[in-house]
C-alpha cells in the first residue's frame, strides 16, 4: 500500500494512492461504516482509520486494514458521487504534502557509504554519526528547494528514508522490522559552506526549504528489502549519483537498533538513511545548485521525488 499526505479543502488529508487516484481513508471508511448501517461512523472512522497519517501509523494494523477495507468500498461508489463526497480525487490534481508533514523526529545518517566518505576525504566511522533535521525544512514533492541568499553552496544528497510505525526504546536489529512503517525518498540538501566552517552539521543542514520529502510513503509489505534498492538522483536530466542500498555501511535494522538505543523511537519519526557517491562540493570543479535547476531522487519501487531549485529572493515572505 502507498499513502500520501495532500492538502485538500485546506487541510492535509492521508490518502491510498490507488492506480490514478486517492482515495481519502477516513471518509472512504466513514462511507463504509455508513453503508453498513453505523449511527456515528464519522466518529469510528476518525478513531479507526484518522487522517493525520501520525495517528494513523501508531494503530499499526488495525489502521491499515481498515484503509484497506476504505479503499474497496471507494473504488465500488459511482466515481462521480466519490469526487463529490471528497472521497476520492485525481492523484495528478493533487498538491502533495511530505508524507510525513511534521514528524516527532528527523534523524539522518552522514557517510554511510563509502565511497561518499571516500570522496570527501573522511574517514569510515566504526558507529553510524547522526544529525537531526527540523520538520521546519521539509518540502513537498514538486515545491521549491530554496537556495539561500547567504551562500551559493547548495547541494544534492539523494537518500532512501525510513518511516518508523511502532515506536519503541531499545529496539534490537533482529526486531527492527516490526518497528518500521514505509519507505520514501528524501533529498538531504546541504549548505556546504555552513556544513563546514564549524565540526557540527545543524546549520548546514536546516536551512529552510531545503529538505525534500516523499512523494509516497510505501509501506513495508510492499517493499521487503530495503537493502536491495537501485536510488539515483538526477541534476536537470543527468545521472549525478547512482548506488546500491545494498553498499550501505550501516542497514536499516543496524540504525534501528543505534538511534533507539539512546532515544524511543516513535511513530512518525523519519530516519534519512545517507547518500551515496556524487555530490557536488567534491567535483572537479565543484558543482552546486543554482536557480532553474530540477532535483529528482528515484527509487523504482519508491517513485520518483523532483523538485525545482529556487532562489530565496524569488521567495515570498511568510
């Protein structure tokens, strides 16, 4: 099953992505416990099957069946009365949220392939290094990445993300995957120069409008091998990386197991799981973003997650 977070009506809805469409999971269950003759199936649909996709990961199987059970009912309704009712809409209409629209956590990996960490000249680390990221930076399929007055030193770093679904404290490797919702894309971009100047990544990883995030959330028992994945990112149409998951120094289950064993992981929380080979502070010359460029970070499984880069001068104030 893939899910999407979208803005409808003026609020983020969760959504089924099903063929060309989404269907909304709490209306669709709510229509199904109607049909079925339930006096409060708004107020069951909102408890069973709600429409943050936060509540939604941390009812596990429940939730998802009960989506499953939505999006049966959905796609047998008369389309017409379905688009009516909002239940379902057209997938190339829709304006994307990230997946995950405000996760508890963002943890991200630094130099979990080698030949990243080789490229940059660094060392191998014998335990995962981590940064956190702000929800604050995150930015939706399709929107701008914004290339920050300060510095012309914006740059591409494709990654696989993991979406936890059952949090936990102290979770081991071998139990790693019953803890994990979904998979996404992510595009860790980095403000080289702030990266830099000091021995702690915050600033250059949080500036604002630099995190792209989806365009899905796939989850797990669509995707059962995370470390057999093909990711490329692609700079105006050119392969600028392409790797492996299998090449990561660090697995899925291995950072599972690292993160939770300081902090509880929790429903929501994203982990961006490094990149590979290729960014463009190491090129020669270096290469960085500019204005009118377009980012795509692909996994075939995954989709594809693209985004155009924007000066933040052409940026209106919030």
């Amino acid at each position: 099953m893939r899910l999407a977070t979208h803005l409808q009506a003026g609020e983020p809805r969760l959504a089924v992505v099903a063929g060309d469409a989404l269907i909304d999971v709490e209306r669709g269950y709510a229509a199904l416990l109607r049909a079925r003759g339930e006096v409060a199936a708004e107020r069951l649909a909102a408890a069973g099957a709600p429409s943050d996709v936060v509540r939604f990961l941390a009812l596990g199987a429940r939730a998802i069946a009960a989506a499953r059970e939505a999006v049966d009912h959905a796609l047998a309704l008369d389309p017409a009365v379905a688009r009516a009712e909002l239940i379902r809409s057209a997938l190339h209409e829709a304006r994307l949220l990230p997946p995950v629209p405000r996760p508890p956590k963002i943890v991200c990996v630094a130099r979990n392939y080698r030949e990243h960490a080789a490229e940059a000249g660094l060392a191998v680390s014998e335990i995962p290094i981590l940064f956190a990221r702000f929800a604050a930076t995150l930015v939706a399929p399709g929107e701008p990445i914004v290339r920050p007055s300060v510095s012309d030193q914006l740059d591409w770093e494709g990654e696989l993300a993991v979406v936890i679904g059952t949090g936990g404290h102290r979770i081991t490797a071998a139990d790693a995957a019953r803890h994990v919702a979904g998979y996404s894309l992510f595009n860790d971009a980095t403000v080289r120069d702030y990266q830099f100047r000091v021995t702690q990544y915050t600033g250059g990883k949080n500036f604002s409008g630099s995190a792209p995030f989806g365009p899905f959330l796939v989850l797990a028992d669509e995707l059962p091998d995370p470390g057999a994945l093909e990711l490329t990112t692609t700079l105006n149409g050119e392969v600028v990386q392409r790797a492996r998951t299998s090449e990561m120094i660090f697995d899925v289950p291995t950072i599972v197991e690292h993160v939770s064993e300081f902090v509880a992981l929790e429903p929501g929380d994203v982990i961006a799981m490094g990149t590979p080979a290729g960014v463009g502070f190491k090129r020669n010359p270096p290469r960085f973003l500019v204005p009118g460029d377009v980012v795509e970070v692909a996994i075939p499984e995954l989709g594809v997650l693209s985004n155009p880069v924007v000066a933040e001068e052409e940026v209106a104030p919030r």
